[in-house]
C-alpha cells in the first residue's frame, strides 16, 4: 500500500499524524487505501517537541492530522510544527486537519482584558503555513472567521443522527438544547428526526468559574417523550448530568444523550454513568482512553467522514455535497 494518492498531473495526496490520536487517523488512512506518512517525533528532556517527515513531502498536498486532545497545548504545538515542517519541506500545500479545535471555547471576550484564544490559534495556524483548516463541529461557526483562508466546517450530525434514529422512537422523540445557545442545532437535528418537539434547558453560568452551569428548568415540552439532548462536546459533564436531571424530573420517559466531542475530564464519566440518561453518544473526535469509559457510552467512529472530506478538497470536489449542500 502506497503512502500517497497520484493526483491529476503531478499532484499527490498525503496524510500525517502527530501523537495525539494516530488511531483516528490510521483509521482515516485505510478509509483513503493508504498508509500514514512516517513522523519522528519526540520530547526533549526539557518538553521541548521535535518532529521531522522521514520521507519527503515535496510537491505534495499533505494533510496534517491532530486532535487537540489533552494536554491540548502540547499537542497543538506539535501540530505547528508540523506545518512549519511541511512549508520547510516545500509541500504544495498544507491542511491543518484538527478534529476538535482547540480554545474553541474562547471565542470571544466575556470580560475585559481577556484573550479571543480562538482567534490567536488560527493565527499560529496561519502564520505557521497552514493553507487550510479542517475541523469537526467548531463551537460557534464564527471561528471559520478567525482564519486567513479556506476553512472546511464539518458535521458529525449525519453520523450521530443515524445511529440515534435506530436508539429511539422517533415517533416520541423530542430534541432538547441544553441551554438556548444551541437551539439552532437541536431545530436542525428535530428536522432530521422527522420534525419532533424542541425544547431548551434554561441555565445561568457564572463566567468566572469554569466548568460550572446550573440548570434551571427545561422550556418545551417533554413529559413522557424519549428525549435526545444534543451538544457540540461534554467537557466535566456537569452541564449535561443536571440537564438529564432536569429534564427526567419534568416527566421525560428516556434521554440519550449526543455530542460530537467526548472531551471527558475527569470526574465526566462518573457523573454521566450516574446521572440517569439511557445512554450517552459521541464520535472518537477525540482519543477516550480506558479511564473514560463507562457502560453507558457508545462511541462513533467519524473516520469515513475525514477521508472523504480530505478525498473532495484534494480533488478540488465538493465538501458541502457531503452534507446534502446544506453545510
């Protein structure tokens, strides 16, 4: 198996990965029918990161595939320098490929003399060689914005729509936001499932202290419906745990819970296996290791969807047209 897809003329496709998550994209490799680019890559004593192609990248449209896992700064940097590798190494062109996008969370200021964090990573990107970004379902899709070029925006929603349909009863399914911010999502997913109820957990957060939301009480109707309460990521699973809660307590019959990326800090698996829900959904955007496991979670591979966005752009195809043009 090649390393590479001939493309039209001279043109070739590469894909490489840093240490973050190689299964995802060794995954993403044989969706492709090829084999990962060879990296060395490796801590110094003083953490410093080194990376370097062992072979060459000349020429080549070569995507750079990591999650920005924890510990995010870490790997975020290695992606850097990956791309500055790949510049230095004259590829033709360079695609970030980050399936969850780090600080994606600060994307704007809350209060003054804070940072857009967002912003400041697309920066790095750019200013690192970066001629593209690919990502999986950014927090808010401002942040396509905050980057210098093109900017590919993906949506688990079909993979985690098709699994879910086959999970509920569609005919009593109603979708809930776990907080007004999202609705336009959870309006989305209630027309993919046939146009159920929408409704909205009402929450208050308090900006200085992360990781930290009270529910208040669900908006819309719920009682004796199979609930499936949608969201971009689960961080601590605070915020989704009262949102089950509040929403079981106001009659609900079921709730499953989907979310593109199972961040899952500790103590998340503990609260979501206790917290009442069904059964909690989410893609292997990111690595979820043993620890974060638990007998609730179903975890959807979104490798088939990476391929063939990374297959449209190096065809110069359609990304959109994955999404039945509506991305």
């Amino acid at each position: 198996m090649n390393n590479f897809i001939p493309g039209t003329g001279e043109r070739t496709l590469v894909l490489a990965t840093g240490r973050a998550h190689p299964e995802l994209a060794e995954a993403v490799a044989k969706e492709l029918g090829i084999e990962l680019l060879p990296v060395s890559a490796y801590d110094f004593a003083n953490s410093e990161t080194y990376v370097r192609f062992s072979e060459s990248v000349r020429g080549s449209d070569i995507f750079l595939l990591q999650s920005h896992t924890a510990p995010v700064n870490q790997w975020l940097m290695e992606q850097l320098l990956m791309v500055d590798a790949a510049k230095r190494g004259s590829a033709r062109s360079i695609t970030a490929v980050a399936p969850f996008y780090a600080y994606a969370r600060q994307d704007k200021k809350s209060r003054g003399r804070e940072p857009i964090s967002a912003r400041l990573v697309a920066d790095m990107l750019r200013t690192a060689g970066a001629d593209r970004i690919l990502s999986i379902d950014l927090h808010t899709p401002q942040i396509q914005g905050f980057f210098d070029g093109p900017v590919d925006h993906l949506w688990a929603m079909p993979v985690l729509v098709d699994y879910v349909r086959t999970r509920v009863d569609v005919s009593n399914a109603a979708v809930v936001s776990p907080d007004a911010g999202r609705i336009r999502v959870a309006e989305q997913w209630a027309a993919k499932l046939g146009g159920c109820p929408l409704a909205f957990v009402h929450k208050t957060r308090d900006v200085t202290r992360p990781n930290q939301a009270v529910a208040n009480r669900v908006v819309g109707e719920v009682e004796g419906r199979d609930c499936v309460l949608v969201d971009d990521l689960i961080d601590t699973g605070g915020t989704i745990a009262e949102a089950v809660k509040v929403v079981m307590d106001a009659g609900a019959r079921s709730v499953t819970v989907a979310a593109t990326h199972g961040v899952l800090s500790d103590p998340a698996a503990q609260r979501l296996q206790e917290c009442g829900a069904a059964e909690v959904v989410v893609t292997d955007t990111l690595p979820i290791t043993a620890d974060k496991r638990f007998e609730k979670l179903t975890v959807l591979s979104v490798a088939p969807l990476v391929a063939r966005a990374i297959r449209e752009v190096f065809d110069d195809g359609s990304v959109t047209s994955l999404f039945d043009g509506n991305a």
